[in-house]
C-alpha cells in the first residue's frame, strides 16, 4: 500500500514521469542562464522563457510566474554555495573550486557559441573565404547551420552583405526563403530587424520573398524593423513594398506594442502619423502602456497617455491576471514608474466616477 501510494493512485494506475536533474547539470545548465522549473524539472531560457512556460503551461498569474523566477534563481544560488557532493577520494585535489568550475562552464560555452568558420566569413561578408572553405569542402552553405538554426544567408542578410547573399543564393544553392526550423525567420526577416533595406528590396524584387511573411509567433519584418528603430527600413516596408503595416501577431499585437517595448518616442509618433491604431488592445487585455511599462518606458508611457490617445482603458488590468501597468512595473522594480502610472489611473477614476475607488 505504501509503494502503491509512493507511485501514484489507484485513479492514475500509478502512472507517472519522474524528471532526474543532477546537481552538476543544473549548474551547468544555470551558467548559461537557464532556470529550472520547479513543478516539472525543465529548465528554460532565462526569466522570460520560465515566466511564459509558467503561465502558459501551469496556468499561473503573472505575478505568481514572476515569483517562481525569484525562486528558481535564489534556488540556484543556493545550490552553487551547497557543498560538492561525496566521492570515494574527498581531497582537496579531487575536487575543483565553484571559481573554476564556472570558469570552465564559462570557456566550453563559450566554445560553443564560436560559429562555424563558414557561417563566420557570412557573418562578416568575407567572400574569399567562403569560396576557400567551400572549395575545400570545409562547408556546405546549403546545409550548415548554427545551434539556433540559422544558416549563412540569415548571417550576412542581418549582418548587410548584399554581395555575399547573392554569391550563396545565386551561386551556391541556398534556398533564398530558408528559414530557421526553431521559429520560422527567413532572410526578409533578418534584414529588416537590422535595418539593411537594401538586402530587404533584393530579397523582395529580385527572389520574391514576401515582406508580410510571419514568423512561427506570426511576427513580421515590420514588427521587427519597428522593434529595433529602423524608420528607413519601415518607410520602404510601407511606401515601397507596401507591407500590411497593420498586421498583428499571434498574440494579437501591432507595431505599436513593439515601439512601446523598445521606448522609441519616435517611431510612436510615426506610427501614428501613419494611421495606426496606437489604442489596441491586445488578445491578453495588454495596452501599449502596459508593454512599455514592464519594461520602464516612462517617457513612452507620459506620450501614450498624453499624445497618443491612451486613456482610462488602457489603464486598466489585463483580461487573466488583473494586472495594470502600474503594477506590472511595480513588478519588475521601475517602483518610480509604478507610483506614476497609479496617479494617471487614479486621475481617470476620478475624471469618469468622481471617486478613485
């Protein structure tokens, strides 16, 4: 009966996953930045990757998935000043520092963050080189890839080398429209998060890719030209291309949440000017305000309230956690920003229903 209980229920016929994590490939594992779930021992890729997995996978609140990143990351530090575990010979020279084993976990993940020589010479549009090693038989562009997924043409199109993409487009081979296997970026996209428009109009007049191609999350090269500030890229997006600049992911945001993230007062305003729709909300309840409070905007949340046409609404808590704007930068440590936004709600409450109740 004990055993029956250990194992599970009558109901579940005892059947179960148990997930086995030893000390050393936490350690590892946490060197890199991951953190570890505690409800089902898988580790994730920083604060934001556990955060997401929390609410998406357990159901848990915003501020409760917050909370467990704490955990895991006091967890972690707990486990680096813990004692190393027994071995059969316990002397000094057995057993390597915490210093040098972070120093080792440091070196080897450097080691494998270095790219490929091939993917490195796309990277840096040394054309001779890729001709040397691809002769050699050193690399295949075709077929070479780093650990995320992305082959050469997506290093030299982010990196705007126009002549090396079409030396491994047109002489190569490499499919002009690869994209990574992990979250669908091509080339298009690529180009435009880093401004090169002139590889984005190759890729669009001379190997027609689409300049609306959404990535796996159903984001798009606007979203991502808009992300990082690039107003050229975006001008030729929409006056050249005549991309759907009102696209929306698959979370249901437009260019405006991702300008409001990143804090550009500039591109809110061209936006703007441009006709979009700076009031959306998006299918979590999530405001531009919200998006660039998280991240302590505070001169994008003073624009969205007082120029960009934000108000009470946009204030509000969101649809499944209840949470503001106010208390989303409360939670990630913009406390003068928080006390701010509570103001501005404070202000609309009273504006609309005499109370701040």
């Amino acid at each position: 009966a004990k055993r029956r209980a250990r194992a599970g229920s009558d109901r579940d016929g005892g059947v179960g996953t148990i997930a086995l994590l030893t000390r050393r490939r936490l350690l590892e594992n946490g060197a890199n930045g991951a953190l570890l779930c505690r409800r089902c021992g898988h580790m994730f890729a920083g604060d934001k990757g556990l955060a997401t997995h929390q609410q998406v996978k357990h159901g848990r609140s915003y501020e409760s998935a917050k909370a467990a990143v704490a955990e895991s990351r006091v967890a972690l530090v707990a486990t680096r000043a813990a004692p190393l575990a027994f071995r059969a010979d316990p002397s000094p020279a057995h057993i390597p520092s915490m210093s040098a084993n972070l120093q080792r976990r440091r070196r080897d993940g450097a080691e494998k963050d270095v790219l490929p020589p091939g993917l490195a010479a796309a990277r840096d549009g040394d054309l001779d080189a890729l001709r040397e090693l691809s002769a050699r038989g050193i690399f295949d562009p075709r077929r070479c890839v780093d650990r995320h997924g992305s082959n050469a043409l997506h290093w030299a199109a982010g990196s705007g080398h126009l002549g090396t993409c079409k030396h491994l487009v047109d002489a190569c081979g490499v499919d002009a429209r690869s994209t990574q296997v992990r979250d669908g970026r091509n080339a298009m996209h690529w180009a435009a998060r880093n401004g090169k428009t002139d590889v984005c109009e190759w890729l669009w007049r001379e190997k027609g890719l689409s300049v609306d191609a959404p990535t796996r999350d159903g984001t798009t090269p606007f979203h991502w030209a808009v992300w990082q500030g690039h107003l050229a890229t975006c001008d030729w997006l929409v006056n050249v291309a005549s991309c759907d600049w009102r696209a929306l992911n698959s979370f249901g945001c437009n260019a405006a949440q991702w300008a409001a993230q990143s804090g550009d007062v500039g591109m809110c305003e061209w936006l703007r000017r441009l006709g979009l729709d700076m009031t959306l909300l998006n299918n979590n309840g999530h405001s531009a305000v919200h998006k660039a409070a998280v991240k302590g905007r505070r001169e994008t949340c003073e624009w969205l309230l007082d120029v960009g046409g934000l108000g009470a609404d946009h204030v509000a808590p969101d649809y499944h956690d209840g949470m503001t704007p106010a208390e989303m930068a409360r939670l990630e440590g913009h406390d003068d920003l928080a006390a701010w936004l509570r103001e501005r709600e404070d202000g609309f409450k009273l504006a609309n229903n005499g109370t701040t109740d």
